[in-house]
C-alpha cells in the first residue's frame, strides 16, 4: 500500500492513509509540513510508530505521535503496527528500559494531535478522517 500526501490548511500534511476496520474507523495520518517525503508506504509508518526507524527514505526526521485511546487509536495499533493496544504500551516500555527508545508523546484527542503535529517539527500522528473534514 502506497500513501500519497497533501496539504490540510496549510497547517500539516496529510497522507492519504484510510484504515477501515470491524469497528468502521476511518484514520488519516498527518505530518508536520518538515516532512517533506511525497509517498510513504505502510511499513514505513509501521516502522515509524514502532521506533525502529527516526527518519523516512526521503531523510526526513519523523517524530511519532498517539492518541491515549478510543476506536481510532485501536484500529490503527491493531491493523497498522499489528498489536493490542497493551501490547504497544508493553513494547514501548521495553525499548525505554534497555535504553533503545522513548515513549512517543500520547494525545487525548484529535484536535490536540492536529495541533500538535502542526507546531512540531517531524511530527507524525494519526485523527478519524471525520474529523479533518471542513464543514
């Protein structure tokens, strides 16, 4: 799968990532406008969301970012990265404890994902699609 990119208000990028899963979550993956790789595929942002990489093949530094919780958060731990959402907490825990990784930051909400992927230089995050919908 091939995720192509495009601009959300001027505000942070957007990849043309839509996950539909049994709970019917639409997810978009947003980066901060620094991110300058056109298309970027799932196993990219797998690696990405798991720390196994800090930059895309572009070059571009890249910074994951999660919500707390919810059917979004869960549908995209279990179809993107493939574990439950203890089993993501579990395995951040071990990369911080033997040294090999940090906790990416964790969000309560979409707006605040958006708004921080906007402000944060290589921010990656994840929103429902509804949500970055203009009215």
């Amino acid at each position: 799968m091939r995720l192509t990119r495009y601009f959300l208000l001027s505000a942070v990028a957007l990849w043309n990532l839509v996950v539909t899963g049994a709970l019917a979550a639409d997810i978009k993956v947003i980066a901060n406008p620094s991110v300058k790789a056109v298309v970027v595929s799932a196993e990219e942002i797998r690696s990405v969301f798991l720390g196994t990489r800090t930059s895309l093949h572009d070059g571009s530094h890249v910074e994951p970012v999660l919500l707390k919780s919810g059917i979004v958060h869960q549908t995209f731990v279990r179809q993107y990265l493939g574990k439950t959402d203890a089993a993501l907490e579990t395995y951040y825990r071990s990369l911080v404890f033997t040294g090999k990784g940090l906790m990416p930051a964790s969000l309560a909400s979409d707006q605040v994902v958006v708004e921080y992927v906007a402000k944060t230089k290589g921010a990656v995050g994840y929103v429902s699609a509804p949500r970055l919908r203009r009215a």
